[in-house]
C-alpha cells in the first residue's frame, strides 16, 4: 500500500496557516496519537476537534456522511442502492437540516465551527486524501452542520430504540397467529393487528438487511459508578465500556480539549463533536444504551392526497435513481405496497431543541450536569456520574413519547397509534448517592411497567456486575479493569443442574454432558465446553422458535432483520434468557417428546457438528478459535483489500451474556462476532492523570500509521493507555507538535 499510494499520513509537525481559525492553535500528540487540543475560545476548539478527526479518520467520516446523506451509491456503485433508498426514505439529512433551526445560537455556531474544521482537515490536514478516496475513485465530500445533527439522529435509528422488534413482532404475528407471539414473547401481544397480505413488513426487513452492510451497528454497553465509601482512594471511581459493532477504525475518537474557560478529556463519537465519555476536570461520566421506546411503526393506509419528497440517487455505475418518499401525519413511509404503507414515528426525526452533552463540559455539580438533558431526543442512554465532591449518580436521557395506547411493542393502525406529548423530564429515572455506594446499568430494565419500553436485554451482565461491586470496598481502577473482561457465564450456572441430570446412551451427547461437567462457567476464549454451551443454547433456541413459529421462525432469532447485535438482543437475544425459563419449567405444549429427550437430542447434535465440521476431539473445538473477532473496515470488509484495512481475525472470549461483551448472530453463533465493547475507559475522580483508556484498534484509520491498530494488543490483554491532563503531562507525553495559524 505504501509503495504504489504512499503513507498518506496526516501533517502533525511544523506551523500552518489554516482558514477558518480565530486565533493560533496548538496540537499535541502522544504515541498514542492522542490530541491535546489548545484553543483560544470555544468555536477554535471544536474546528481544532473537526479538524483532528478528519487527520486520522477521513475515510470512516466520508462513509458516515454517506449514510446520513443517502449518496453511499454514487462512491460504491448500484450494491449501495437499498442503504441509499432507505436512507432518502427515513431522511437523516432532512431532519438534521430542520433540528438546525430549532438548536440554540452557540450550538448552531459550535456545529459549524466543527464542520469548517472538518473540511480544514480535509483539504490542509495532509498531502493527499487517504488511501480509500484513490481506490474508489472519489473525493471528500465537504460536511455542513446539519450533518452532524444527521449522523446524530443516524446513530438514534442504529442505537436500539425497539422498532426492529417491533417488525419482528408483526412478521410472527401475521404469519403464525398472536398465540406463537405470545409463546415466544409475552410482552409482545397487546393489540390485534390487521392480519392483511401485505408485503411490507417482509420488503422492509430486506431493506434492513441491505441497509446494514454499510451502515455502522448499533449496540448496547455496561457502566458503573463506585461511591468513595467502596472505593481504595476514598473517591469515586467511573466505568463505562459502549458495545458496538466491531469496525476498523473505532467508532470512537479519544481527545483532550482545552480553552481558557473549560476542558474536556475522553471520547467523542466519530462525526461528533460532544463527548459522551469523558471528564471536565471535575466531573465524569459514562454511558450505556438505555433501549427505551421513542420511536414506533405505524401502519397506514394509502392516500393519494399524502405529500412526496423526490429525491435524486446517483449510481456511479448507472443512472440515476429516483426514490419519491411520502410522508404521512405519522412520518415518513419506510416501505408499503398497494395494500399498507409502514410509516416511521420518531421522537428524534422532530426538530427538536438540542443541549445534553454540549454541556457536560461546564458540569460542576450532578444537578447541573443533567438538567440540560431535558432537551436531549436523541439517543437514549443511561448516563452515571461522579465527581470530586464525592458525588455519584444516574440519569436516564432521551425524551421519550407518551402512548395513547400500548407499549409500542407492535405496529398499530394509524387509527389508534399515537401520541400525547412527551414524558416530563422530571419523570425520567435518576438518582443521587445509591445507598449501596455503586450503581451499574447494562441495557437492564428500568421500571416493571413498560412506561419506558419492554425492549431490554437479558439482565445477566448487569446482575454480575452489581454482584462483583458488592463484594468489596477496596476497588481501585486495575480491579475496574478485570470486571470489564469478566466471562463468567451466569445462563449456564441457571441450567447447569438441569442440563447435567440427562440422560444419554447417544455417545456424542455423553461427550457432551462431561466436557460440561468439568466447565468452570467461563466462556473463555480456550474453553472447548464453551463452545458446546453456546451450540446447545443455539440448538435449542432454534428448536422452540420453530416449535411456535415454524413459518416466521427466523424472525424470531434475528434471521430477517439484521441490524447487527441488538436486533437481537431486544428481541432474539432474549432467547437466551427466554430458554433458560422454558429449560426450568419444561412447560407442556412444545415438543412431541419430553424436554429432556429434546435437550439430549440437541446436545448429541451439537457435538456431532463439532466432530464433522471442525475436529475429532475437543482440543479442536476452543471457543476463541472456532468464534472469533475481526475488526472491519466499513467498505473493504469483504473484500480482498480488508487485507489491509481489516485487523485479526483473532480468537475472543465472552458471548452476549458476559460482562465482556461478544454477542454473535443467534443463527450462527461460530460466525465472526458482532458486538465488542470498542472502547473501554475508568475514570479516577482522586486523580485525573490515573484515569484509563484503550480502542479496539487505534486512533487512526490509515493502515500506514503507527497509530492504526497499536491499541488492539492492549485492548485484547486488558491493558490500557493515559490522555494526559495536566499540562507538564501533556508536554512530557508530547511526540509532535502541530502549530495552526489564521490564514490572512
């Protein structure tokens, strides 16, 4: 790559003159590749970010923007089409061009300081663009700030919200009766819908499908906050590790940023410019997807008096396309036929005003670090704080609709789907100082009643870890550390009695049952008996979906909706915790033969899978090698040159139920896994300085930089890296130095 394109790295030494800049700027890098941003007033600090970003990460910027905008085709050719179709038909960019004119004045400056900034980057940041513009024949596209709020509300749509699960819900329905919904999910039935012949469900699902073979995955996350009482230092102590699909370069940016009137150390979303991660030097805080409901698919009937928005797709390899998007009182239409129109209600497609995170940076108390979340409709988190007082707390974020009917948890007609306002901020869940002195969220469950949503994850990993917080009151940032890698597996230790009382004569199935019985609970990358678990769990998930659903099965285990790891976690995911009830109760009513034979039969099927199609023995059937982690380049992903822009594969441990997050497809557990937790970081409010981060991968996205994947060795062995804080640190951490000068 570098002897017929060259190096193509960012320019990181010497004095520039740069245009868009209001005074001189100062940036730093360490090793790492880290950036200490020196800025003179606020607008220069957010141009010095854009223009960082777009230094180390300008292909992986240019990809997101094509997402946002729909024009992915016009680079990629014709294959792009469906993301660019469904793209145009929800409208990111429309929407983001809307909530412009609604956010605040030093917001609005902000967003375009940032993207001048980006654009800077772009055309002054190094010699050449990267390497992906050359291969693909194209140039950077400038960005405008109605494309950050765009990729804002993109993120929303990726970021679990339930309406995945609620197309999943329709297709069982329609296909196998509100008695097979009700089987496979209890929560899931709560009106009757139309049981029509239409086919939009089905040509939305394969739009889905499409869509997420360029578009970035959404994911979940664990976090964790320790009061001083619990704690080695006296202080409080942060965790927060997001779960996202695993893409080369990370979707995270770390960065430090300082002004004369506040700073801000941790990371930033790629195309963002808030952080979400990070502390201020008094305060920090961590998130977790909070998989509460703001968005619902409606179903709508056709009307020619429907106003359309005609939109133009290029195709680099033909014509163009034109895709002329209705848009019904309900929302956008994201697919229909003669027959039913599915319309997407958001709360995040509203032009809403926008604050949260853009404040964060000037917290110098809980209360004020949350209220500006009031005006926060995007996306849903649960945010833990700390800070130097001692200070520890929790809020969930994300304005949230009020249903006049429902949970959201199905599609409704237009005639009776609808909404009263919004939840009051003041009705969202928080709390200040737990008396338990830890609080911890991982997708869990907020409340019993559904006001918030039905969609959560298994509570396995939040369960592990409130239960490993409570052991101690000595934690420090190293013991943070090995409760983010924990593997223990809390499913099997639920049916570890049930599964090892079976009876087998099929040799295969006594295979099993011993490897089993010698199994420490740890679904550990050199674990063959893992591997059997995971089998067994996916046989037999597979099984009961068909049991009660043997036309929309798939459905069921996130087969005809890929939205990478939580369109499965919200509804196929929870298969896991789903069969593990049904394994304790052995219910009557779904097999032919009693559970135990089921179970015996399934498992003496696993490991006849395992001998045929990887090895004779169990020394051939080690978790980390049979299921294992790519990191993978956005575009290149499958194709001869993710050589380059690829890194591993290399073996993992963990699956969707541990604290180390590696959930994979429920249809095919040993495929590569979709979900790992990118970025990992504690935050010690006793000393900034001690605070820890690490990516999966490295800051940049440039196979030619040192700075490429020189975290991932670090990542894998659980160690971590500094963002230097105070300013000698800076300085003595400092291996280039980049000096940028107003132009003119």
């Amino acid at each position: 790559m570098r002897l017929v394109l060259g190096s193509r790295r960012p320019i990181t030494t010497g004095e520039h003159r740069i245009p868009g800049l209001l005074a001189p700027l100062t940036v730093r890098r360490d090793k790492f590749g880290v950036p200490t941003i020196e800025a003179e007033n606020d607008a220069d600090a957010f141009f010095g970010l854009g223009f960082v970003q777009a230094q180390d990460r300008g292909f992986q910027l240019e990809s997101l923007l094509r997402v946002v905008r729909g024009t992915m085709a016009a680079m990629v050719g014709g294959k792009a089409l469906p993301l660019d179709r469904l793209s145009r038909r929800i409208g990111f960019r429309r929407a983001g061009e809307l909530q412009l004119a609604a956010v605040d004045a030093d917001i609005r400056e902000a967003l375009i300081a940032f993207t001048s900034g980006i654009n800077a980057g772009q055309t002054h940041g190094s010699h050449k663009p990267p390497h992906e513009f050359e291969l693909l024949k194209a140039t950077p596209t400038p960005w405008e700030p109605a494309d950050v709020l765009g990729l804002v509300k993109l993120e929303t749509f990726l970021l679990p919200s339930n309406w995945d699960a609620e197309l999943a819900r329709l297709q069982i329905l329609r296909a196998d009766g509100p008695d097979a919904l009700r089987d496979l999910d209890p929560a899931g039935v709560e009106a009757p819908a139309d049981r029509g012949d239409s086919t939009a469900a089905e040509a939305l699902a394969s739009d889905l499908r499409l869509f997420m073979q360029f578009a970035p995955r959404g994911g979940g996350s664990n976090n964790w906050v320790i009061a001083g009482s619990r704690t080695a230092t006296g202080k409080p102590i942060l965790a927060s590790d997001p779960h996202l699909g695993p893409s080369l370069p990370s979707p995270w940016y770390l960065a430090h940023l300082n002004t004369p009137t506040w700073a801000v150390a941790g990371a930033a979303l790629a195309g963002t410019l808030v952080f979400s991660i990070a502390h201020n030097g008094f305060a920090c805080w961590g998130v977790t997807a909070g998989l509460t409901d703001n968005t619902d698919l409606v179903l709508v009937k056709p009307d020619a008096t429907f106003p359309t928005v005609r939109e133009v797709i290029s195709v680099a390899d033909g014509a163009d396309v034109i895709e002329e998007v209705t848009i019904t009182p309900h929302g956008p239409v994201v697919a229909g036929d003669a027959a039913e129109l599915i319309a997407l209600r958001a709360v995040w497609l509203d032009p809403l005003p926008l604050r949260g995170f853009f404040d964060a940076r000037h917290a110098k108390s809980f209360e004020q670090f949350r209220r500006p979340f009031a005006a926060w409709p995007c996306l849903p988190l649960n945010v833990v704080y700390a800070d130097e007082t001692g200070t520890t707390g929790y809020q969930l974020i994300g304005q949230l609709p009020k249903r006049k009917l429902g949970h959201g948890t199905l599609p409704l007609p237009a005639e009776v789907a609808g909404w009263d306002g919004l939840i009051p901020f003041d009705e969202m869940p928080f709390a200040v100082n737990p008396p338990a002195g830890f609080l911890a969220t991982a997708n869990d469950p907020h409340t019993a009643d559904g006001r918030f949503g039905v969609d959560y994850v298994d509570p396995y990993r939040a369960e592990i870890i409130r239960a490993e917080l409570a052991t101690r009151s000595d934690w420090t940032v190293e013991f943070c550390g090995k409760l983010q890698r924990n593997q223990w597996s809390m499913p099997w230790d639920e049916i570890r009695d049930t599964v090892l009382a079976l009876s087998a004569t099929d040799p295969d199935a006594t295979l099993g049952l011993d490897l089993l019985k010698k199994w420490d609970s740890h679904v550990t990358a050199e674990s063959p008996a893992a591997t059997v678990f995971e089998l067994f769990v996916a046989e037999m998930a597979t099984r009961t979906a068909k049991a009660k659903a043997p036309k929309a099965w798939r459905a069921a285990l996130g087969g005809d909706i890929d939205l990478g790891p939580f369109s499965q976690s919200l509804f196929a995911e929870r298969r896991v915790g789903h069969l593990v009830r049904l394994v304790q109760t052995q219910p009557d009513g779904w097999f032919a033969d009693p559970w135990p034979a089921v179970m015996a039969d399934a498992l003496g099927t696993v490991v006849r899978t395992l001998r045929t199609k990887h090895g004779p023995a169990p020394a051939f059937w080690q978790w980390g090698d049979l299921r294992q982690l790519r990191l993978e380049h956005p575009i290149f992903k499958n194709h001869w040159l993710g050589r380059v822009f690829n890194a591993g594969p290399v073996p993992l441990g963990g699956d969707c139920n541990t604290v180390l997050q590696a959930a994979a497809q429920p249809l095919d557990p040993l495929d590569f896994t979709h979900n790992i937790p990118n970025l990992r970081a504690v935050f010690d409010t006793s000393n900034w300085s001690n605070s820890r981060f690490v990516l999966a991968g490295g800051q940049s996205g440039n196979p030619c930089s040192a700075n490429f994947v020189d975290q991932f060795d670090l990542w894998l062995t659980g160690e971590t890296i500094p963002i230097a804080w105070a300013a000698d640190e800076v300085i003595r951490r400092s291996v280039a130095s980049l000096r940028l000068l107003p132009a003119g």
